[in-house]
C-alpha cells in the first residue's frame, strides 16, 4: 500500500513538474504565407533589384509586394511571431500560373523576415519615397513588442532584421500602429529623414507621435497633438511638408482631423470631423493628386475614410459602440486658405459600406503620357480605393463624379467565375474582412489594387481600368489571353496565398 | 384566458417583425400591389442597399410588407448595392377619357449602374403590377449610354402635362449618366390587360456637363438638372453655373438646355480660372405649385404672417456645391432661389430677387442707423443656410384635403400648412426638407424664405445680441483706455443719457454695440488697436533686400521656385494687409508696408527667388513708421528668416470665423455719425476691384452678406410681452435699438470707437489694447434626426395621406387618416427609415427599423 502511494506521489510530482515547466515554446511563424495579414506596400525595382519610379509593366519594372502578417490569434511567439514577405508579383502573375495549392509559385517569395507580433502599416524606405536615401527598408511598427521594425531589404528581396533593426519606441504610449515616412527640409535643415509613428493608447487619449530621425541613430522626439483622441494613422504632404493625423475614437462628440508642418516649427492644427458627419471616426486619409511642387500648391483635397458609430449610444455610454452603424467616404478642401492652412470644408460625402478602413489613390493615368488622364480640357480628378472590413466589401469612389463606381462585393457577379476557390455564390469576392490595401499604376493606364483579406490571410489581386471603374474587373496583359498565360480564372482578378488554416 | 391572448394574437391582422433593413440609401413612393392587399394602395419602396434587395414600407400604418412566410419583411432581391430608386405615375384613362387607377412605374439602379459585372449600366424594372413584387426585366442601358458610363442620379415623371389630352398612358424615367448623358425611358402600359409596365426604347440627350440631380417641373413641361460643372457660355459673362433647364415640352432628345446662374458673376480673379457666372449645384427641387410669400410690410405688425404673395412661377430650389460658395467666393453656401423666368444679369444670375429690400420697397422701415454705416439689399434672395453640406432637398406642400389644410390665409385659394418649431407654430405654404451631411434633416420655410428657428431671433434672452464683453485694461499713467461710444440714439431702453458718453465698462460696451438679426453671426471678436492682424502672427517669413536697396518679407518657407512651402497669400485682401501696416520683427524692430504685392516682378532680385503666394515691401530705414536700421533691414548677403507679425497701423476689427473685418477710426466728438463704423454688405462684393484698398472693401462686403431672413415682427410689435416691446420704433431691445424690422438689411456689426475721457487727439490707446466680446445669432435652425442613431441621411420623400386616388376618390388604405398631416420619409444608413410631420413636434418622429 506505501509503495503504491509512494508510487502515485512520485506519478503527481512529476506531472505537477511538468505542469510548471516553461520550457514549452510556440511554434514559429509560417514562413511560406501570410497569416492575418495587416500592412500592404508595393514597389517597383529594375533589373539589378534597385528601386525604381516607374509603371508596372513598363520594361525593366518589376513589382514587389510586401505584406505584414500579424499573428493576430498569437499562434505563434509573441515577440517573433510576426513576419513581413517580399513577393514577386511578376513570378505570382506570369505564366504558367501556378495551381491554388500553394499560390507562392517557386521563385514568387523573396525574402521574409520575423518581426513582433500585431504589426501595424508599412512604410516602404528607399529613394523614391524618400530620395537621398541609399538601399531600401520597409518600416513597420509591432503593438505586442512596442518597437519600430526597420528591415532591410536588399536587391534580391531578402530581408534582413539584424541588430538594431527593432527600434524601442516611447514605453509609456502602447499599440504603435501606423508609420509614415517624411522625407526633407525641415526647419531649415535639408535633407531629413523621418518616420512617424502613432500610438492607439495613450494617458487620457491623447494624440501622440513618434518622430524617428531616420538618419541620427533612430532618435525619437515625442509630438503632442492634443487630447481629444488617439492617433490612428499620418500621411505626408511633401509639397506643404504637413503631416496629417487621422484618429481613434478618445471622446465623444469629437473626432479631430489634427496636421502640422515640418518645414518650421508649428502647432498641431485641427478640424472636427464630427461637427460635420455626426458620429464619424477618421480612420484613413489619402490625399489627391494634383499638388504640384513648382509651384507650392498642396493637394487641393484629401478624402477621408469614415466609420460612423451610433452617437446616442456613445453619448449615453461614454464609450464608443463596438459596432458601426455605417460607413462614409468624405470628400475635404485642402486649398489654402488666406492663412495659409488648408481650407478644411467638407465637398462631399458618399456613403460607403461599414469597417472603412484603408483607403488609397488610384491614379488615372494615359498610357500615352504617364500623366493624370485630361479629358476635355480638365485633368479628372481622383478614383479613391476604400476598404470596408466588417461588410466585406472594397468601394470605388470616382471624384470626378462625385458618387461610388463600384462595390467589390460578392462572387457570383462575374460571368463563368470559376476561379480561385473558394468563391462561392454569394461569398465575399475579396476575402473575409479586406483590410489592408495597396495600388500599383500600370503601364497600360489600368490599375491594380492588392487587398489583404485579414481573416482568410490571402491578397486579393484586381486589375481595373480606372478610367471606367463601374466595369470591373478587367483583363491585363497577363489575363487577356488565358490560353497563353495558363490562367483560367476571371479576367483580373486572381489571388496570392492559401487560406488560413 | 392565455388562449385567448393567444388567439387574439394569431388574428392580428400583421404580426411586427421589424423591417430588416440593411443600409437603405434610398426611398419612393409608389402605387401598385403587393401581397399586402388584393387591391391597388400607395407604398415606399425602400433600397435596402447592403442588403442587395428592397422593402416596401406601409405609409399607412409604417410597418413592412410581408413575406409568404409571414415571419420576415417582403425582400425584392435586386443587382447588387441598389442606391436609386425612381417611380411616376402613368396617368391611365379609359376610352371616355377618365381616369384610372394603376399601378405606377418603379426602377431601381445599382452603384455605378451596372446590375451585373461588366454589363454595363441598366434599370431594374420592379413588378408593382401584381403582388409578385420582384424585379420583372432589366432595362439594359449599356450601347444607349457611351461605354464606362455610370448612372448618376434618377427620377421619374410624367411624359406630358397634366392639361395635354391624354392619349396613352406613359411615364417617364429620367437617367443621369456621366459622360454628360440624360437618358429617357418612356414606360407605357402593356395592351395585353395585365397592367403591366413596358418600357421603351431608351434614348439619350447629350448634356456638356455631368448631372447630379434631376427635378422635374409639376407640368412636365421642364426638367432642373444640378450639375458641379458648367453649363454654358454667356458670351458676356463667361461660363454659366448652376441649374441646366432642359425643355420637356416636347422631344427632350431635341429640348433646348438653358443655364440658370446660381448666383452672381465673379468679377475678377479671386476665384481662378476664365470669367464665370453662378456656383455649381448639387441638389435640385421643384415644389408642385407657386409658393404664397409673406407681404413685407413694416406697418403691418402681422405681415410675416400675412402670405399674400404667389412667386409668378414655381422656384426652383437648389442646394449649392460646396466648391464654388463661401464667403471668399461670389456667394454664400446653402440652398439658393432661383426664379426659371428671369434673365441672366451679372448681379443676381438667375436667383429670385432679395424681397427685403428698402429701396425697392419702402414698406419695408430701414435701418436708422447712421447713414454710412448702414447696409444696402443684395441684388439676390440669399442663399438659406444648412448646416453642413446639403445633399439632398425635398418640398413638401399643404395636404389634399382634411383638417390639417389650412385655407383661412388672406390669399383665397392658397392653401397652408402648420409647421412647428419649439418656438411656436407658424403656417406656411411650403416646406423644404434638406438632408444634410450631418446627419439631421433642416427645414426650410419657403413662404419666408428662410430656415424656422427653435428659438426667436430677435426676443428673449436667446436673441441675436452681444452676450459677454471683456473690456480693455484700464488705463495706465498717460494713457487712454479703450472704449465705445453710447450714442443716445441707441441706448438701452429706460435710460435718459442726454448725451453721449465713452462707455468702458463690460455693460455699458455690450449696450453700445449694434448687432442685426440675420446678419451678425454667433463668434468671438476683437478690437484691438495696432493689433496683430488675423493670421499673421508669428509666422516664419523670409525678409530679403534687392540689390537696389528694397527690402521685402513673405510669410514662407524656402526661397527658390519647387521649395517654397509654407507661404501664406500675403495680398489676399481677405487678411486685409494695408499699406502703412507695421511689420514688426518679434526683439528686433519695426518697419511699415510700402506696398502690398500680389506679384513680385523686381528685377533686382537675386535670381532664383521666388515669392509664389507675393510679399510685402517694406518702407527703408528713415522713412515714418520705420524702426530698424540699415544694418537689420538692408543687410546685403542671402535673404534672412526671422519670425514675422503683421500688425495693423491703428484700430483693427477680427472675429474667428471671419477674421479680418476693417480698421475703424476712433471717433472724438458725441455726433453719432463722426466715425461710425460698421461692416456692412454693399455693392462693391459684385464689382471688379484693382487696387489694395478696394480689394480689400470687397472682402469685407462679402464678409457682411446676409446669413438669414429672421420671420420676427416689425416694431410696435403686435402682442409685446413688456413695455420694452410695445414701443416705437425700436421696440426691440439693447443693441437692436435701431432695428424697426427684423427683416430689413443691416451691418453685421456697428459701433464707435471712443477712448475714456475723450482725450482730443492725436491721442491713442496703447498698443495691443483691445476689447473682446461674444455675440450670438439667434438663430436654432429646425431639424429633425431619429430619436436613435441617424447616420448618413438620404434623400427625403413627401407624402400626403390626405391625398385622393388617381380617380379622384378618398384611398381605402388611409381610413382613419383623413386629417393626417404631411409626411416626410428619410432613409438613414443605419438601418432605419425616418418618418415625421413638420407639423408634429420632435417628440413625434418615428423610426421604421
């Protein structure tokens, strides 16, 4: 009877041992797809893998899509469990086209490097988007380890996050989330290179950035932009150096627009977008494409992405509602005013479907001149590209119409749709929750958007004509002939990355 | 017992289970069938755009139509994401000429158009002939419509007068493609006795512009089109923006397009681009028949009440595109007046004339106020204000018949309606309804030309008026403190001042302030003598000095063409720069404005500079004003980049909203017309301005435009509350003692400046002495919103209950509803449909989910 207890007691310690061991270790990160991807970013490159201003599908282009994967469920180790995937689109999309099983087609994943976990936007660091800059970098933020990722991309699409390529940000701000890169004079001094990087909680809901002297060994500088709400996301107006800051939610009844220059010194100035949208969150900005740098005119409109929660809940709650009850694309005057700050009027607003979330330019270029398409005289304005996350949809506003072109929503819309899988009738065309979003200008006047489904962990791929964007989908080069190319699916439109499992 | 509530239950006559929609943004009515009831009865069809499908709404009881199952709303599946809706009336007849009662004509169309991917834009035709309610046919409009178009907005009409003979039944729908496209699909009734619709072949009229909105005049004989873009070319004028009106009299293919200016001409280059005419529109509306107007008489202490005046011919409504409207632009943003007969002329375009106007007539008692400071009529009715911008406008008119049609009003025949604002119940003849980006839905009294307020505008403790007043500091040893003067023209009732007096305190500055209702808006403003001008504070400039010894600043940043940012458009006459205005370089020193350059062509300047929104150039170190010496201003070399503040040179006027608002001139003797200053709307807003000075005027004009028409009596008023009231003239209270009627035109501010003591001068206060004060409008715009939620407001519809069957008789489906008041149905994006009456209180706004 001791012997079977001493038995029994010795069976317990080691179970209870093993119970308290810290040795076990998450698996990690899937390095041959994307798993919840977040931040898209496209680049072009010549043939020596040098970055390069030009047109997808002009000779020696080559396009490169990054994608940020979150490892949003924490499958994997939350401080490694992030990634960030160099893709060549071109091995993706040329012929023969791969079979669904798998969709990264030998030669089509460059490079991948491990970051942390819930990363956030990405900012791609290399001479067209910051010029001076020599070599290249994609910046992406991580929540779960509060640092700046600075990796290293090198002219293979390797990449590389060595020493001091995790740069700490502020400890007392939590959730860095968006990245922007800022590149030139600044007060007075020429040649700067900066990163801003928001947080989502901050003290008391305060606004508050992170500048990172890319060039002065990542030394930060906190900006303040006041305390009515958290900063969600920038964009950089290099013509007017001013950066704009969209927002979470932080306070009902407000929800402020916030920008400031960086040519000199400036305090954070600011619109009330809810003054205008009741119950309007800004999540994305994108601005127009018409600022021309010879002449010091700034963009002359930025257009917002909206979610519009119900107001009375958050003002009888004091919180904002998980839920949104809509969404809204808002269109803004940016012209300068006689102070010499963006005018800040509201032009329009189109309702839109709800989760708007990124939101991106399209351009509308001839072919002939590589110019923004004139028609009768008048340069058309923007095709604006939003993603709405909670009704599964990507929406087309065409600003020179002033409505919504196009909803990206169900499968079943294309005629003899068969592929990729699964496309089911009635299931979301783009993937579950379509989030993060990127646009890549071709050579043939037509555009591509890759959108990133968060929940199904693929990149949707569509080429459109952005000079007729009601139409669709529509064939580009490498879909018009499918017995040529060997793709058998619908006409621009195919898709990168298996689904998550 | 329980299986008695049970039983009852199960027999009610339509179990609710909530509507189920999902993100309608669109919302018609119609008349047809459906499942609901075996017979013909009116509905609101409702695009139920996330959904991809639509709902028929009920407008008798507000409760869906069902489906078979009983247990979920009636789903119309439709193309994906219907975002439009059209519906008209056939106007059937028998052989004898009489009418019929028939099911009407409804279409919907989806984002962009297209119902399929790359099919290109059609209509849906909806099935309201039977109780099947589905989508019957497709109206292809791809090949009719130039490829990549997209359709923009629709509407429906009638093919023909309601007086032409009728021959067959026909109704119209109205297709706005871009591309400038109109497309016209004529629907007839299938001869086959089904009472089915028919369409036919589409055709389309070629537009130069892309439409927005689509109204269609109550005979048919025309059709309002809003458009961003311009519509035609006056050869004198320029281009003409505004409201395109097509003839629809006969063959609209063929119909000639007149532009209707949406304003007045621009008349120089403060708005870039070729000589212009109007402001481009977004919305359009049509009320069915002439509005009755009030009378504008002061002697009648009734007559904003008295509706005794038809417009000649209905107005058309239009709200104005964000764009082209401001108050640095031609005209004022809101939702403008424009009468269709008129003729173009450079002052007005095609708006309504201003009817509150002294000198066109004199019943209407003007401004007492000293003769230079008081301001003139607009040549044009102005725009009505809505918060935010106006996306959508509906007009709704006096019921059919029933209680609430009103037909007591001095003008017989006119029928009127009750609308009601907290402030009180007025009758009216039309209602405009504006739904706005906001959110709400503001009305628009078109009787009174002017939006209803929640609060009077010129009465009580809410009225238009100054409400706190922070006073100058007081003056030190040897200097004067800054004051205004109380003229014993306007001072506060019950007070005896024989003569006048500097006021310097909190209450006795607010009291010799004139505001004007209508014109003063809520903001905060200063008084400041040499006080930094609006915006040009502490601003990074850039001073450098040709080689032939001028010296210039510009608010910028970088000094060569491609790297100037920054810049702040210093001769922008809106920020009221002057010549003899001080430059003041914060610590170092001082100098004075030569000139105020819009353009820099100088020669002497080092090349590769570039001043790309102008520059000041200053006066040299000896001249008057000029502090700084040779050494700090001529400093030769590379230019410098100090911190700059642009002061003005004496007494200068801003509020936030406006900023610069003029230079009043301190007043030294008690003659209440020695240095009166006011901001005052005059004619030199319309007219082409060359010089600084002048340019600058014209800015201020703008500045000073009529915000609002206020509905409040003129002076003795007829029901005063106090003694106060009940006097005249100006019976109205302290700041308004000038005012006989709140309807005339007056300076959006007005005072004299005077400096305790009344030192002679050349006395003067000190530098950055200044008064504050807070004024309020008055003015609480009406609007309605659900009681929850209401996000993303679309387009409201008007719907009378009251009204009588195409036949002529009393509709079954209203029993019990015969003195209902008018309706309006606004389809919100959070999933629910708002309804309400104008002539109900907010307490009674339904929402259908």
């Amino acid at each position: 009877m001791g012997t079977r207890s001493a038995r029994l007691l010795a069976s317990s310690a080691l179970l209870l041992a093993l119970a308290c061991s810290d040795t076990t270790r998450s698996p990690p990160p899937f390095t041959d797809r994307f798993y919840y991807p977040t931040g898209l970013a496209v680049r072009h490159v010549d043939d020596a893998g040098a970055a390069l201003d030009c047109r997808g599908g002009d000779p020696g282009c080559h396009t490169r899509l990054l994608v940020a994967s979150s490892n949003f469920d924490l499958r994997f180790d939350s401080a490694t469990g992030g990634t960030v995937m160099d893709v060549n689109v071109d091995a993706v999309l040329q012929p023969p086209q791969q079979s669904l099983q798998p969709l990264l087609p030998g030669g089509a994943q460059l490079g991948l490097a491990r970051i942390g976990s819930f990363a956030g936007e990405l900012a791609v660091l290399d001479k067209t988007t910051c010029p001076g800059f020599e070599g290249a970098q994609v910046l992406v933020a991580s929540r779960s380890q509060n640092a700046l990722y600075r990796v290293t991309i090198d002219p293979t699409g390797q990449l590389t996050c060595g020493a001091g390529c995790a740069v700490p940000l502020e400890s007392t701000f939590g959730d860095p989330y968006g990245v922007t890169v800022a590149c030139g004079t600044f007060d007075g001094i020429p040649q700067q290179q900066r990163a801003f990087v928001t947080y989502l909680r901050t003290p008391n809901s305060e606004g508050q950035l992170s500048q990172i002297d890319l060039t002065n060994n990542n030394a930060r500088t906190q900006k303040d932009l006041g305390s009515i709400a958290p900063a969600h996301g920038t964009v950089y107006d290099p013509v007017s150096t001013r950066l704009f800051a969209t927002e979470r939610f932080g306070e009902v009844g407000k929800s402020p627009l916030r920008w400031f220059s960086l040519a000199a010194p400036e305090t954070p100035s600011s619109a009330d977008i809810y003054s205008l949208i009741r119950g309007a969150e800004v999540r994305g900005m994108a601005l127009s494409t018409d600022a021309d740098a010879t002449t010091s005119t700034p963009p002359s409109r930025g257009y917002l992405a909206l979610r519009i929660y119900d107001a009375d809940v958050a003002t009888s709650t004091g919180v904002r509602p998980s839920a949104d009850v809509g969404g809204a694309l808002a269109v803004m005057d940016l012209t300068q005013g006689p102070s010499g700050q963006p005018a800040m009027h509201l032009l329009n607003v189109v309702p839109i479907d709800r989760g708007a979330s990124e939101i991106r330019i399209v351009p509308r270029l001839d072919p002939t001149t590589g110019l923004q398409k004139v028609v009768a005289g008048n340069r058309l304005r923007d095709l604006v590209a939003v993603t709405c996350t909670d009704d599964n949809t990507v929406a087309l506003y065409d600003d020179d119409t002033g409505a919504v072109s196009k909803v990206f929503d169900i499968c079943g819309g294309i005629p003899g749709e068969t592929e990729p899988l699964p496309c089911a009738l009635g299931d979301p065309l783009m993937g579950k929750q379509p989030f993060g979003l990127a646009v890549e200008k071709l050579a043939n006047g037509h555009a591509r958007l890759y959108v990133g489904s968060f929940d199904r962990s693929w990149v949707n791929v569509i080429e459109i004509d952005p000079l007729n964007p009601a139409a669709g989908p529509v064939a580009g080069p490498t879909t018009a002939n499918p017995a040529a190319t060997g793709i058998t699916g619908p006409a621009g439109w195919v898709r990168i990355g298996p689904e998550r499992q | 017992m329980a299986l008695a509530v049970l039983g009852l239950a199960a027999c009610s006559a339509q179990p609710s289970v909530g509507s189920r929609l999902n993100g309608p943004t669109a919302a018609v009515a119609f008349r047809g069938f459906s499942r609901k009831g075996a017979l013909i009865q009116d509905y609101v069809a409702v695009a139920s755009s996330r959904g991809d499908e639509l709902r028929f709404l009920d407008p008798a009881d507000l409760q869906p139509v069902l489906s078979p199952g009983a247990v979920f709303p009636l789903s119309i599946p439709t193309a994906p994401r219907p975002l439009l809706l059209a519906s008209a009336a056939l106007r059937d007849v028998d052989a004898a000429d009489n009418r019929l009662d028939l099911a009407d004509v409804l279409v919907a169309a989806s984002a962009g158009g297209a119902g399929t991917e790359g099919s290109g834009p059609s209509l849906q035709l909806i099935e309201t002939w039977d109780a099947t309610s589905r989508v019957a046919q497709d109206v292809p409009l791809a090949g009719v419509l130039a490829a990549g178009s997209e359709i923009l907005c629709l509407a429906g009409m009638p093919a023909r007068g309601l007086t032409s003979p009728f021959g067959s039944a026909n109704a119209r729908i109205l297709v706005g493609a871009s591309g400038g496209q109109l497309a016209v699909v004529e629907f007839t009734r299938a001869t086959d006795g089904s009472g089915a619709v028919v369409p036919g072949t589409p055709v389309v009229k070629s537009l130069v512009f892309d439409p927005i909105d689509i109204a269609a005049s109550p005979d048919g004989a025309a059709i309002y089109i809003a458009t961003r873009d311009p519509i035609a070319t006056d050869a004198t004028l320029g281009a003409v923006f505004g409201v395109a009106k097509v003839d629809a009299s006969g063959d609209i293919v063929a119909g000639a397009v007149t532009a209707l200016a949406a304003g007045p001409q621009d008349p120089d280059s403060i708005t870039p681009g070729p000589p212009r005419i109007g402001a481009g529109t977004i919305a359009v509306a049509v009320p069915p028949a002439a509005v009755p107007e009030r009378s504008v008489d002061s002697s009648v202490g009734t007559s904003v009440d008295q509706l005794v005046t038809v417009t000649p011919t209905p107005f058309v409504y239009a709200g104005l595109d964000p764009d082209s409207c401001g108050n640095t632009k031609p005209i004022n943003c809101g939702v403008v007046t424009i009468d269709p007969n008129s003729t173009l002329n450079p002052g007005a375009g095609n708006l309504a004339t201003d009817r509150a106007d002294p000198l066109a007539n004199t019943a209407l008692f003007p401004d007492l106020g000293p003769p230079a400071t008081v301001a003139v009529a607009q040549p044009y009715r102005a725009p009505m204000p809505v918060p935010g911008v106006p996306l959508h406008i509906a007009i709704g008119v006096p019921p059919a018949s029933g209680s609430q049609r009103l037909a007591n009003d001095p003008l017989p025949g006119t029928a009127l309606f009750a609308l009601a604002p907290v402030a009180g119940t007025r009758n009216t003849g039309a209602v405009a309804m504006i739904s706005s980006s906001i959110g709400n839905v503001y009305w628009l009294d078109l009787s009174r030309f002017s939006p209803p307020s929640d609060l009077s505008v010129a009465r009580g403790s809410t009225r238009v008026s100054v409400t706190t007043v922070t006073p100058a500091a007081a003056a030190a040893a040897g200097e004067n403190q800054l004051g205004l003067w109380q003229d014993t023209d306007n001072q506060p009732f019950g007070s005896t001042l024989a003569v006048a007096q500097v006021n310097v305190d909190a209450a006795g500055l607010a009291s010799a302030i004139d505001v004007w209702p209508g014109f003063t808006d809520a903001d905060t403003w200063t008084l400041a003598y040499q006080g930094a001008l609006p915006f040009l504070s502490s601003r990074p400039g850039l001073l450098i000095t040709s080689t032939a010894g001028t010296p210039y600043v510009a608010l910028q940043t970088g000094t060569s063409a491609g790297a100037v940012v920054l810049t702040t458009p210093i001769a922008d006459p809106s920020l009221g720069v002057l010549p003899g205005d001080i430059v003041e370089l914060p610590g170092v020193c001082e100098a004075s404005v030569a000139a105020v350059l819009a353009v820099v062509s100088d020669p002497n300047l080092s090349a590769g500079v570039s001043f790309p929104r102008g520059a000041l150039q200053l006066n040299v170190p000896g001249s008057p004003g000029v502090t700084c010496t040779a050494d700090q201003l001529l400093a030769a070399g590379p230019p410098s980049v100090p911190t700059i503040t642009v002061r003005a040179s004496g007494m200068v006027l801003s509020n936030t909203k406006l900023g610069h608002l003029g230079r009043p001139a301190i007043a030294r003797t008690t003659d209440s017309t020695e240095n009166a200053f006011s901001v005052a709307w005059n004619a030199g807003d319309l007219g082409a301005a060359s010089t600084t000075d002048a340019l600058v005027a014209r800015s201020l004009a703008r500045k000073a435009r009529r915000l609002f028409y206020p509905s409040d009596a003129p002076c003795p008023i007829a029901s005063p509350a106090n003694a106060e009231e009940a006097s005249s003239p100006g019976c109205y209270s302290t700041g308004l003692r000038r005012l006989r009627d709140p309807l005339a035109p007056g300076p959006i501010i007005r005072f004299r400046v005077g400096l305790g003591g009344n030192p002679p001068a050349p006395a003067v206060p000190p530098r950055d002495a200044s008064i504050v004060f807070v004024t309020q409008a008055g003015l609480s715009q009406t609007f309605r919103k659900p009681v929850t939620g209401g996000a993303g407001a679309g387009a409201a519809i008007f719907f009378d209950r009251t009204a009588l069957d195409p036949t002529g008789k009393t509709k079954l489906q209203f029993a019990g509803h015969e003195n209902d008041p008018i309706f309006f149905f606004v389809p919100y994006l959070d999933d629910q449909v708002m309804a309400f009456s104008p002539t109900q209180s907010s307490a009674q706004v339904s929402s259908i989910r």
